[in-house]
C-alpha cells in the first residue's frame, strides 16, 4: 500500500504521470488550477498504488513531492 | 507503517519557492533539473557546486536550483567553467547547456574543453532544436525534421548532417565519460540518474572532463502532446541518436 | 629597484605577475604575442594559471570564470582578437566582473597589418559590443608608464568590479627602453562579499548578464552608470605639458604623446609657444580638464594614428571653447616628430595671421 502528495497547483497538466502509472490510479482531473492547467489527480479507493514512484519520477515539474510505500 | 520513498530534492527548494518550474508543458527540462538536483543531494554538494547558465531554455537553471550561478554568453559555458574551476579547483563545476549552445555555436569550446581534460561536467540537453527562439533548425536537426527554418524538412544538400555530440566528445583524450540519455520513461529515467551520477563522480575524482546528452522532448516546438514528444524521442530520435555510453575510463580501469 | 632596459610587452607580462596576476588566458596574435609566452613560461611555474585558449572568445570568457570567483585575471590580444570579445565585454560589465585586457593595437580594419596604429579607439571607447557599458581605459605612452598602469589595471578592476583595457600601440609593445618594477602599490579591495565560491554559510549569489523582469536591467545600467560617474570623480587622469602660455596645445594619447612631446620641445626652442595635453584615462575621459585647456589657448590640433578617433571626444571636451585641427596617419603609417613641428609651423602662422587680423 502506498501513496503520493501531489501538488495540483505545480502540475501543468502533461499527464506523463498518468503513462507512467502501472495501477492507472492517475487521471486528468475536472476542476482547473491556479493556472488554468487541468492537473492530474490520485484517487486510490482500493488501496492499489504500490509507491514505485514511477509517476515522481517521470514528472517534468516535480509536482509529485512526496511518495509514500 | 508507511515509508517515504521519493521526496522532492532540497536543492529545488529555490523551484518550489517561486512557484514551479516554467517550462512548458511536458518539457523534458523539469526532469533533468530534479535529477541533477537529487544528484547535488545525494553527494552533499550543492554549496560546493558553482553552476553556469547557459543561452536558451537552459538558462532558466538559474531559478530553479539553490547554487552560486555564473552566467555565459551564447555557447561559452565551458569556457566561464574552465576559468572558474582553474582558480577554484574545490569546487564542483557544472555547466547545463542545450543543443543549441553546446552542439552548434559553441561546440568549439566544448570540444576543446574536453581535450583539455577540464575537470568540469557538461549536461547537454538535446531536443533538436532551438526551443527558446521558437524552434529553429540547430546542428542537432535530423534529416527530414520539420522546424521554423526547415519548413520542408531538413535537407541534407541544404544544410547538412545533424551533429552527434557524445561520440564526438568521447573522441578526446581529455574526456573521462561521455553518454547519451533520453527523457522518454522510468527506465531510461533511472538511466538518466545513473549517467549523470557517473559524470558527477568523474569530476569528483578529478579524472577529466564529464559530458552527458541528454535527449528531451520540447512538445511546443515539435507540435506535439508531451505523451506524443516522448514516443517522438522512443520511436525516432533514439534511431538518429543512439543512448548509450561512449566512454568511460572507469569502465577501462575496471577491466 | 634599480631601472633596466626592457621591452614593453614583457614588461606588461612582469608587471601583471607583480600585481598578482593568478591566471592568464590567451590566444597568440601579433604584436603582444610575447606576453603570452612570457605568462607560459613563468605563471605555472609559481602555481599558477596559464591556458592556451582555442580563440580570443574563449579567452576571455575564461578571464569571465576567473572573474566571478574574484581572481585577478587577464587576456591580452590584439586589434581583430579584442574585437572577437566584444559581447563578453558587454556582459563583463552588466555582470560586474572584473578583469584585465590588454590591447596592443595593429593596423586595422580587417586582418590589417602588424605595425603600430591607433585604430581601435572606438573599439575600446565607443565599445563593439551590445547595449550601454563602459571599459575604463588606461593608455600608456612609456614602457614606464605601462608598467605603472598594468599595476592600476588590477586594482581598478576589482575595486569596480569592471573591466579594465590597457590600450597600448604595437610600437609600445615592441620597444625596448629603461624602466623600473617597483612594488605593487595598491591594497586589492575584498572580493568575499560578492564573489563566486562556496555558499556553506550564505545565500547562493549569481553573476549574469541576464535581466529578464521588466525594470530589472534598466535598474542595474543606472546602477553601473552611476558607478561610471564614480570612475570619472576619482581617477581620471592626464598628462599637463607646457600648457601655461600655449597658443596652440596638441592632443594625442599613448606613445603619439611622447611623440608629440619632442614637437612641443622643438617648436619651444624657436620660440612658438606650444603645449600638449596627453589623456592618461581615456575612460574616464579628462573632459572638464580639457576644456579648461581649451578656453585658455588659441587653436588645438588632435594628433592620432588613425583617421581621428579621439577627435570626437576632444571636440566634445572642448565644445566650441577654440578651434580644433586635426593630424593623423592611418594603416600603420607612424608620426614623427617633424611631422608634427612642420604641421605646428603651418597653423601656428594661421593663428598669427587671423589674430593680425582681428579674427580671433
């Protein structure tokens, strides 16, 4: 069981993350940031993420700030 | 009980202050920088490091990571870097230079800095062309590339061959290591780390002169999503400019 | 220290060394190539720098390197060099990082030829490089005095954190004459409060020559101007020969002063009262100093080795206050002292004549 904070307001919404995921527990979210950018957003209801890190990692603004296993 | 597995570099904190990086969307810059900062980190040497700001989207390093910066005019990076590091040989020095910089208006100096052996790392960063200036053709272009100057694609009786920077680099004497990564997915990602880290440590040693190619996607420019940029660089760019290593002394001493 | 015949480009190379010259970047070309070899054979050997740069460019951005850790460094070229560093010239002085470039003029433009001239005024002055800056410029007329302002050079480049030109002509460099090494005479200011270097117990500092906010450059370019204003108070500097009674005062820079200087002796020893008015800093230029000159003389005549350079800046100066001739050669082609007294005779009988007849 993991987890990851991720900063909506940082995220410009590339959504490499959501290419990098294995588990697809990323998804383009509804609601705008503080850019205007529509982020990623984690939603992990079935306690799947793995903490591999792997979105952190191919995150190009370092949105992804923390990750948890 | 859960454990932190990734957190963002201290040496970013200068980032995280004014707000994130401001790069384009998908901009393969944002990842290099983190990792050069884990880098920094990892070895505690960021009040050690004196870091050159190069032209182009480069420049931008200034901002983001926590060091003492000396600026470089157009391609003059390792030039600023050799001066620095002769009169302050305790320093790390690292110079963080795009393709346009590094690869055509400056190659000279890169070349003649890696025969000297200065004892600084070079981190190239390669997405083919010149993104700050709105994507022009730069010596890097592959054949066929459509950019703002090369309309029709690149031509090879108009303009010539793009430009191969780690081999070339690894032909001199002076140069420790020379590798070419790319900004693409997680394995080439940890590839990144690895190169870069092999560069840092040859500086650290002081065996010569470290250059590492990095290849990025600049989905602006390229006219593509940041997914798409980085099929871009898997499918196309890695079979003009092919990853790998194309020396290490480390490797030789080993054997 | 007792004087000793030496030549003026090695006499450059050892007054550098004195003053603590800790490293010099260079690419040969001549005439000043001797300095370099100098520089080679003697800094390595005391512990420090010495490269061989792939061209001038590089050259100076390595000075550009030293620079920003505080070091005393230095390149020196010649006329097509120096105009090959022009836009690290510019970003030297927007970034505020010293250094040292000494510049031994040869024929221009283009690849010119090797002899003497006086060509690259403007390329020191008036700058080739981009937006508003200013070089401070110090031109030696003596092996003498080039040694004394190579000691200077230093030392006004770290005080203001600027670059500084030594612009000397090929025939200062070439020439062999007595001269003296005394001690370097300045206390070198503290570089630690800005300087480049470890930053265990500060704040991380930049030196770019990039200013991207709205405001932000314009705001440092009033800034480094207002430190121009400063260089202009206190160290402008300038040569006063023979000019209490004279009717007409030459101006001339570097070695065409000295030059100059045996005209003034020869036209005073037939009685015609001539001076000389030789600007030692040509940043900062002498101009009050000048048209003081110039309010109390008949007529001025600039005397340069290019097709009147300085002129701008002597008219300038003088702003109307007399009339001001000019006499030079170009491309090489030298002054002599004849020269110049026979141009002394031609107008010194204009002045004369126009007094004669009420005009001046």
């Amino acid at each position: 069981m993991g987890r990851i904070v991720l900063d909506r307001d940082v995220c410009k919404g590339c959504y490499l993350c959501i290419k990098a995921c294995p588990k697809a527990l990323l998804k383009k979210s509804s609601k705008p940031n503080n850019h205007g950018f529509f982020p990623a957003e984690f939603t992990d209801d079935k306690n799947e993420c793995i903490g591999c890190a792997q979105c952190a990692m191919n995150c190009p603004d370092a949105a992804i700030r923390e990750v948890y296993r | 009980m859960e454990t932190l597995v990734y957190k963002r570099p201290e040496s970013l904190l200068k980032a995280e202050k004014g707000g994130g990086f401001t790069f384009c969307p998908g901009c393969g810059h944002g990842v290099i920088l983190r990792t050069i900062a884990e880098l920094l980190d990892e070895f505690n040497i960021q009040k050690d490091t004196i870091a050159i700001a190069s032209v182009g989207c480069s420049v931008f390093m200034e901002r983001f990571l926590d060091l003492d910066v000396a600026g470089a005019s157009h391609g003059r990076s390792t030039c600023v870097a050799t001066g620095i590091k002769r009169c302050k040989p305790n320093n790390f020095v690292l110079t963080y230079q795009g393709d346009g910089d590094a690869a055509t208006i400056g190659f000279n100096e890169t070349i003649h800095t890696a025969c000297r052996g200065e004892h600084i790392t070079t981190i190239m960063i390669n997405n083919t062309n010149f993104g700050m200036t709105g994507g022009q053709a730069s010596a890097t272009t592959m054949l066929g590339q459509v950019t703002t100057t090369t309309p029709y694609g690149r031509k090879a009786e108009e303009t010539g061959y793009p430009l191969h920077a780690a081999e070339i680099v690894a032909q001199c004497e002076g140069t420790a290591y020379s590798a070419r990564v790319a900004v693409s997915d997680t394995k080439n990602i940890r590839a990144l780390k690895k190169t870069i880290k092999k560069a840092f440590e040859v500086q650290l040693k002081g065996l010569g002169y470290g250059f590492v190619e990095v290849l990025a996607g600049c989905p602006t420019n390229w006219h593509m999503t940041p997914t798409e940029a980085v099929e871009q660089i898997e499918n196309v760019i890695k079979t003009v400019h092919p990853l790998g290593v194309f020396k290490d002394i480390t490797e030789k001493e080993s054997v | 220290m007792a004087k000793e015949l030496v030549k003026g480009n090695i006499a450059i190379a050892r007054a550098a060394i004195n003053a603590g010259c800790q490293c010099y970047f260079g690419y040969p070309i001549t005439p000043q190539s001797e300095i370099g070899e100098y520089m080679g054979a003697h800094l390595p050997q005391m512990g420090r720098v010495f490269v061989t740069a792939e061209s001038e460019l590089a050259s100076i951005n390595m000075v550009i390197g030293a620079g920003t850790t505080g070091a005393k460094a230095m390149t020196s070229s010649s006329s097509c060099g120096i105009a090959l560093m022009q836009e690290a010239l510019s970003a030297m002085c927007i970034a505020e990082v010293p250094g040292v470039i000494v510049s031994v003029m040869r024929g221009g433009p283009g690849l010119g030829n090797i002899a003497p001239s006086q060509g690259d005024y403007f390329q020191a002055l008036k700058g080739g490089g981009n937006g508003d800056y200013k070089l401070i410029v110090l031109s030696p007329s003596t092996v003498q005095e080039a040694i004394d302002l190579t000691y200077r050079a230093f030392y006004l480049a770290l005080k203001y954190r600027n670059p500084v030109m030594l612009l000397a002509e090929g025939m200062l460099g070439q020439m062999m004459e007595p001269a003296e090494f005394g001690e370097y005479p300045y206390k070198d200011p503290d570089v630690t409060q800005w300087a480049l270097g470890c930053s265990h117990n500060r704040e991380a500092r930049n030196l770019v020559s990039l200013y991207m906010p709205e405001g932000a450059l314009e705001a440092k370019i009033n800034k480094i101007f207002e430190k121009y204003e400063l260089i202009t108070k206190n160290e402008t500097t300038y040569e006063e020969y023979m000019l209490d009674d004279a009717k007409l005062v030459l101006t001339a820079f570097g070695t065409v002063g000295r030059i100059a200087k045996a005209a003034v002796n020869k036209a005073r020893e037939v009685g015609m009262k001539v001076g000389l008015f030789r600007p030692v800093t040509l940043f900062p230029f002498p101009d009050k100093e000048l048209h003081e000159v110039a309010k109390n003389t008949d007529l001025i005549l600039d005397l340069e080795l290019n097709k009147g350079q300085m002129l701008s800046d002597v008219r300038s100066a003088v702003f109307g206050a007399c009339p001001v001739e000019f006499y030079g050669r170009s491309g090489g082609g030298l002054l002599s002292p004849d020269d110049i007294f026979a141009k002394i005779q031609e107008l010194y009988e204009k002045i004369d004549n126009k007094k004669a007849a009420g005009v001046v």
